[in-house]
C-alpha cells in the first residue's frame, strides 16, 4: 500500500529549487527537488535529489490513495478532497538533458513526454504498421490513416500491433447482429477472456448503442444484460460503440496506434524508479488531534467535541503509545 507523500524543505541553501519531494514509489520512496509545493499555475520543474535528510523539516505530509508509475510518468492521487492528482513526467530537453515537470490537468491539457505532438495522424506516427489477423473478412484497409497493413495470424482479436516482434494490443471488431449473436451462444466470452492477457486491447462494435433496444431476433435486455456482464467480468477490455464502420475504423487506428506509443515508453523506461535516489524509511506520522480525541474518548477521559487537547491528554496518549521497556528486555 502507498505511504505517505511528503514535501520537505531542502537544506541547501544555494539551490534553486527550495522543496524536497518525497515520493511512495517502490518499497522506500524516491526523492525530488521541486521549485514550488504544488502545480497550482503552471507546471513546476524539479530534479533528481540527491537524497532525503535525516533531519528533514516537513513542510507538508498527506496520506496517498495511489502511486503508480505508466511509463516516463508517475500518477500520484493524494487522499484529500482539493489538490489530489497530479503527474510527475520524466522528459528530455534538448541537448539529451533530462528534466522532470509536475503538473495537473489544470497546468496541462495532455502529457506527451517523449512523443511529437501528432499534426493529422495518430500520435505523430508517420505510417503504423497495423497487423490484420488472417481469418478477418471484409478487414478494414486502414487507407485514409496511410497505415501499412501486413496479414498474419494474431493471438487475439482482428487488427493488433507489435512493440519490438511482440504483440502488445488487438482490436476485435464486430457488427451489431455479430455481437448479439456471439453474445448470446457465449463465444464473446472466450474472445474477450483472449484479449484480456494482451497488456491492450478492446472491442469495437460498429454500430450505435441505441441499436441494442432494435433487434428483433433476440431480447434487448439479454444483450444489454449481457454486454454489462462482460465489462464487469473484463474491465481491461472496453467495448466501444462507433456509429458507422468507417469511424470505427478510424477509432481502431487510434486505439493501436496509442497503444504503440504509450507501451514502447514503458518498454524504454523499464527500471526508471531504480535509477532514483531512495528516500529510506519514512518516520511514523505523529497522531492527529481527532485521533488522540478518540483515543481519550475510548479511555472515559474527559475532553472538549472541538479546539485544543490540554496538556495532560496528550502526554497520556504518548505515554500509553510509547514502546515498553519491559517489552524491550523481554525480547532479548
């Protein structure tokens, strides 16, 4: 489970970047020198730390709902209701410098570390070369999006897309009268439990959802039933509605294509926490006041429903909180 998230001030005093950011990645954090405390404005650069003081003065400490490095970023939601999700991308500038930017979705509408920014094609690739699985009838040419197309035998799905010789994403495509009816003869589960052990993949139906509630050789409820069973049973595979074949066409496009870019980053950036330094263990959290209320509270002592404990309340707490001696000699 993710620790906490702590932001401390640097004791260098001739650094340009005041904060020391502690960050629960990995079993014992990893550190970074930040210029301000949150991307309230503007993202705010930081850099790699050199490693987090045995005497850090905590600015700031927040308990955090999930850490999760994808790729050169790592998602960090904090549990507190304002300022909660933010991003720390690892990117290089010119020159092969690396820098480290950390914002939130008001300091940036869309993270593209390591990529072009796309200008008509899928996330800046100038030809993806798009897999269509042999047995695929009637498979889309992917002609407007300029994809190379190749044949060949896919382990999942219709169309896929290969990250050095391996298959990493598939897109099954179904119309409307073929989903219903694979749905209901239980050949949709065997296919989406195949794509679901790809890192990527989805179901793309060519059709509106509205259509569902149309069919007239089987219930409509069996198939919404059916199509909500399934999302919960995979939830790694979407199944996606797209109004006509040529949009769903283009959506499979996009879908792969994104796929490629977002898992070769992975791909390049295997590893990248153990290049940081680690923060080491991080002290216990001192109680709140809440806590040490409720404490007392269970305890029959008499304390206010709000403002400041007194004095002798607190150092009950401590006291009944503090490791015994007695247990200390026992265990030797």
């Amino acid at each position: 489970m993710p620790d906490d998230f702590v932001i401390a001030r640097n004791p260098d005093a001739d650094s340009t970047l005041p904060y020391l950011l502690r960050i629960p990645l990995g079993p014992r954090g990893v550190v970074l020198k930040a210029r301000e405390m949150w991307p309230r404005t503007s993202k705010v650069y930081c850099h790699r730390a050199d490693g987090w003081p045995a005497d850090a003065e905590i600015v700031e400490r927040v308990p955090t709902r999930s850490c999760v490095r994808r790729g050169p970023a790592i998602d960090l939601v904090l549990d507190r209701a304002r300022e909660n999700r933010s991003q720390l991308v690892f990117t290089m500038l010119k020159g092969g410098r690396e820098a480290v930017f950390w914002q939130t979705a008001r300091t940036t509408k869309q993270a593209r570390p390591r990529v072009a920014v796309p200008t008509g094609r899928a996330q800046g690739l100038l030809r993806p070369r798009i897999l269509v699985d042999t047995a695929e009838k009637y498979a889309y040419r992917f002609s407007r999006q300029q994809a190379e197309v190749v044949a060949r035998r896919l382990p999942a799905g219709d169309y896929g897309i290969e990250v050095d010789g391996v298959v990493v994403a598939c897109v099954e495509r179904k119309s409307l009268p073929d989903l219903a009816g694979s749905l209901t003869s239980g050949r949709l589960g065997y296919a989406l439990a195949d794509l679901a052990t790809l890192p990527r993949a989805a179901l793309v139906v060519e059709d509106r959802y509205s259509r569902v509630f149309g069919l007239e050789h089987v219930r409509p409820s069996v198939v919404a039933d059916g199509l909500a069973e399934a999302q919960v049973r995979w939830p790694t595979v979407p199944i996606v509605f797209c109004e006509t074949r040529a949009l769903a066409e283009d959506w499979t496009y996009r879908f792969l294509a994104a796929a490629y870019v977002e898992l070769s980053q992975q791909h390049q950036t295997v590893g990248l926490e153990q290049t940081l330094i680690s923060a080491g263990e991080l002290l216990a959290r001192p109680p709140t006041t809440a806590e040490i209320r409720i404490w007392a509270l269970d305890m029959g002592l008499p304390v206010s429903d709000r403002g400041r404990l007194r004095p002798e309340i607190v150092v009950a707490y401590e006291a009944a909180h503090r490791p015994s001696e007695d247990a200390g000699l026992a265990d030797r």
